[in-house]
C-alpha cells in the first residue's frame, strides 16, 4: 500500500501551499494533486523523486510510510538550521552579512515561497552587495507587473526592491510604507493605506487602475518593509522639467545674441 497521497497532503499542510501552488511547483495540473491526495492515481517516479528531494525525504519514505507533523517537523521541510560544523570561526550566512542580500529572482518565486527558511537555499540564491545599513535581516525581490507604477513614477516592471525584515510577532508597520507580503502563493507588493484591526489591513497599489484591497496578517508567512530600489529604468523628464529645460535654452540663446550685438 502506498502512502504518498497522504503524505502530500501533510506536506501542503506543514509548508502551508494550496493543491495549486504544489502542482506549479512541480509542473503538475491542480486535479492532479487531488487525485494523489485521495488515491485516484499515483504520481510517477521522475515526479516522486523530484517531490523527495525538493523536501529532503526520500522516495521509500514517501511511499511505504504514512508520515506525522511531527515527523515531517524533524526532516528538512521544516528546515530548522542544521547545527553549524565544528569549526573555529564557521562562515556566515549571505543573509547574515549586513552588505549582503539574497536576491529573490521572479523565476524562483515559488520556490522560494516553500523553502524561505532553508539556509541552504538562501545561500544558493543569487547574492547581490549593496551599499546599505538596513542590518542583516534584508531580501531583494524582482518585480513582476505594474501595479505600484503610476505616471512614470514608481515600481516598474523588473526592478529589484531591496528590503527589511518586520518581525511577524510584532509588526510594526506604518501607513503610506510599501512592504512586500511573502504569502503561500505569491508575493504581494502594497502601500498600506489604513490599519483596518491589529489582524487586518488595508492596502493599495499606486496604480489606480488596481485599486485598493483588505489583507489578513495570518496570510502572510513573511513580511518586509521596501526600503529601495534599483532599476535599469531611465525616468523621462517631467512636463515641467521640459519646460524649464526649453527655458534655459532661450535665455542661454538671447544672452548669446546679446553678446553678438555688442561686440
């Protein structure tokens, strides 16, 4: 008897992903998920090992085995820091160095979603040094759409935010700050706009086309608070700036004319 249907379930359940989350994951269908959940189907061998090693099990594990929380609390899904090796002086993490930033492509987004707290994977993304004291706790998240661009001005598409950790016990979070919300399905970049309750917020985009939305704290599995941003974007100038360009222009002309006049 195979217990992998069950064993998927438990863990969506530990790492908090929905039956579509889990199937993106691993380029399945959603009714696919379903189907192993109950036993309609099993997943082949390439998918198993695939679900085996994202989660530090191992195949046998996932099918002859029906695994407890608990269990599944002690492999590396739950992915507690392993003890660090005994060495005199043992090297810090890139998410421990306070110029050092783990960049968080919009490609591995889902990974990422699942495996946020691995130190293992957080020294294999990318790690991008910028010239900041936000402290060691920082992330670096490429955006994808343009829901905070408004008139030229904002978040473009593809722009990399840096940010800070809040601390989820206790966060403090102000109105009109923009903070990256890292939930079980996506990451969701907002201004909050009003503290609705000390569980629920109300937050916008800057695009207007988008509109405002209310948000349930208990949906985030990490908040941080954007502190900059780096872009390949070049801003034009403004009307006003044009014109004021268009200006000195002139007056640099008649002065020049002036000049010829009398000599």
């Amino acid at each position: 008897m195979s217990y992998v249907g069950k064993n998927i379930r438990k863990i969506r359940t530990v790492k908090k992903l929905s039956q579509a989350a889990f199937a993106e994951l691993f380029g399945l269908a959603r009714p696919s998920v379903g189907a192993y959940e109950e036993g309609r189907s099993e997943p082949k061998m390439e998918t198993l090992i695939q679900i085996a090693q994202h989660f530090g099990l191992s195949v046998d594990l996932l099918l002859t085995k029906e695994l407890t929380v608990n269990e599944l609390y002690h492999f590396d899904i739950y992915q507690k820091e392993a003890l660090p090796a005994p060495t005199a002086q043992p090297a810090a993490r890139a998410d421990q160095q306070p110029s050092v930033t783990p960049f968080v492509p919009a490609a591995r987004l889902l990974e990422y979603i699942v495996q946020h707290h691995s130190a293992a994977f957080l020294d294999a993304l990318p790690p991008l040094t910028f010239p900041h004291s936000l402290g060691p706790a920082t992330r670096a998240f490429e955006i994808v759409g343009a829901e905070m661009q408004h008139q030229q001005q904002g978040l473009r598409h593809q722009d990399v935010i840096l940010c800070r950790r809040v601390d989820l016990a206790a966060p403090n979070l102000r109105v009109q700050r923009i903070y990256a919300f890292v939930t079980q399905s996506k990451l969701l970049v907002r201004r909050l706009s009003e503290r609705l309750s000390d569980t629920r917020l109300r937050l916008r985009a800057d695009n207007p086309d988008y509109g405002s939305e209310e948000f349930a704290l208990d949906q985030a599995l990490e908040i941080w608070e954007v502190k900059a941003v780096f872009t390949t974007h070049l801003r034009p100038p403004s009307t006003m700036e044009e014109r004021l360009t268009r200006l000195e222009r002139q007056v640099e002309e008649l002065l020049a004319r002036l000049g010829e006049q009398e000599d």
